[in-house]
C-alpha cells in the first residue's frame, strides 16, 4: 500500500471478519486511504473554518459500528451549500498525491459534486472507464442545497436540473438523426436546450450549481442533497439538523456529525441498527479495477 499521511495501527490493515462478514485485506487497505482522504479535507477545512459532517452510509457505520460499514468501501461527506462552494475554490489547497475533483478541475468528466482522490491509487469504474479523468480512490462530498417551498418554482428548478445534467454527463451532443421523427414538445425543447448549452460545458456546470443554489439562503427551512436525487426524501431535514455537530469514533479517528442523527438514520434507513440480512460486497460505486499501490495512470496502461 501506498505512504499515507496518518498513522495506521498495524492491525487495521489485517483481513478479519467483521459483523460474519470477512473483510478482505485489500478492503482495509482502501478503508486506510479513505481515511487519509479525510484527514485531509478535515486539515482544509480546519484552516479555513469550513463545516462538514458524515452523512448516508458513513453516518450509518459511524453510529453502528462505529467506523465502516463491513461490507461498505466509501465515504460520504455533507457540507451546507455556502461552505461548499469555498472548499471548491480551494483546490490548489490539495497537493499531489490529493485532488480536489470538480467539474472545474477534471472538466473530462464533469462531476456534479466532489470527490477527493489519491492520484497514487487505482479505483475506476465501468462508467468513469470512458473518459481521461483522474481515477484514484476517493471520498464524495456533496452540497446540501435549500429547498422552495413553491411547487411551481421547484418543478421548473427539476427540470433545468435534468437538462445540465445531462449536457455534462454526454461526451457529445445530441445527434438529431438518431432521434424519433416524432417526439413531444417537451423532449424537443429539451434536445434543444441540450445541444446549445453542449457547446461550453464549463458554462452549463456553472448554471448548474447556479441553479441548485438559487434557494439556498437563510430564508429555506429546509436543505436537501439535490446533486444525485434532485427530490431529496432521504436527506430533506431542517437547517437546524444541519448545522447542529458533534465529533464520535469513527475507526481510529473521530468524524464530524449531525447530533441528531438518531432522526436523519430512521429516516433514511427505518430501523438502521438492524443489520441487512444480505451482506454484498462493497465495490467503490461499481469499482471494476482497483489498486491500492499503483497510481491510476500507470495501472490503468497495463490494464486488459
């Protein structure tokens, strides 16, 4: 395994099981490298007064198990959209081996939310295979936007999301000649829409985040993370529950998160302490190649 900048106890690294769940030694060694990953951002948002807090699954592992979820290999970091948006302007605050990855600094890709990444290690899926784009192993953060309270102003906010989205999820714009010869107004508006704001993706991923914090002031009693499910139902709370932190283990570390996270787990995951009767193996986001040694450039050259 690659040299990390926090120190891991010998026997983290050995393969053990875990909640009848075997935990493989390659397993620990990308759980250790998502820990340096978040140290890291701790470090940078530490030194410029930033907020974030564990959410999804690692809040889950977190009050559960007090660290990772057996058979779970990610991390997932929530930040309120203000403080967000200043760690994306911090990427050169991120030294090799680190990456700051947005659709800012990895324009390849275009991610909708950030991901930090070890440039020394190899973690590609079968999407991310596609495009020449940093693939070191990662954690995700993920803005908390708020949400109107408008029906008719947070429709007509879903749908400009969709159509940035789907600008910059597309390597290429839409080609009119493969399209139904009959379609509805609506998808030719959109296929419209699409096309134009193709032609500068840099400009679409500004309206994008343009448009996910029109709402997000102090005015939104509540706050969502919009990047992956635009409607939010698992992760809509009050501000309140947002801003309100506490510090618990979390492996050998300790992790920020919400004090009332008894509500957010419930409502996310009904009776979270019960354990899933199938345990499946947890691949990085459907990670097909892995490597915690080798950096992603090399790996991935000699990879058939």
């Amino acid at each position: 395994m690659i040299e990390l900048n926090i120190e891991v106890p010998d026997q983290f690294l050995e393969p053990e099981v875990i909640c009848d769940y075997e935990v493989s030694k390659q397993m620990k060694e990308i759980w250790a490298i998502e820990l340096d990953l978040f140290n890291e951002l701790d470090r940078v948002c530490k030194k410029h007064g930033l907020s974030y807090f564990a959410g999804a699954g690692t809040l889950l592992g977190a009050i559960r198990h007090k660290g990772f979820i057996p058979w779970d290999d990610d991390m997932d970091f929530y930040m309120l959209r203000s403080d967000y948006d200043k760690l994306i302007n911090l990427a050169n605050e991120f030294a090799h081996p680190y990456f700051l990855q947005t659709g800012y600094t990895d324009q390849a890709i275009m991610r909708t939310h950030v991901r930090i990444r070890n440039s020394n290690t190899t973690a590609c899926s079968s999407w991310e295979k596609q495009f020449d784009c940093n693939k070191g192993v990662f954690i995700d953060i993920f803005p908390l936007d708020g949400i109107t309270e408008n029906k008719f102003k947070d429709k007509t906010q879903k749908a400009l999301n969709m159509i940035y989205r789907t600008v910059m999820r597309n390597k290429q714009p839409i080609n009119f000649k493969q399209q139904p010869l009959k379609i509805s107004l609506k998808q030719a508006a959109i296929n419209t829409v699409v096309t134009i704001a193709h032609r500068d993706k840099t400009k679409a991923m500004i309206r994008y985040e343009n448009n996910l914090r029109k709402y997000s002031d102090k005015n939104a009693k509540m706050w969502g993370n919009r990047t992956l499910v635009f409607d939010c139902p698992k992760s809509r709370r009050p501000l309140e529950d947002w801003m309100d932190i506490i510090h618990v283990p979390f492996e050998f570390m300790e992790i920020p998160i919400p004090r009332n996270y008894d509500e957010i787990l419930r409502q996310q995951y009904g009776n979270y302490m019960e354990f899933p009767k199938d345990k499946t193996q947890g691949k990085l986001h459907e990670v097909i190649i892995v490597s915690t040694d080798t950096p992603y450039k090399e790996y991935l050259k000699n990879y058939k």
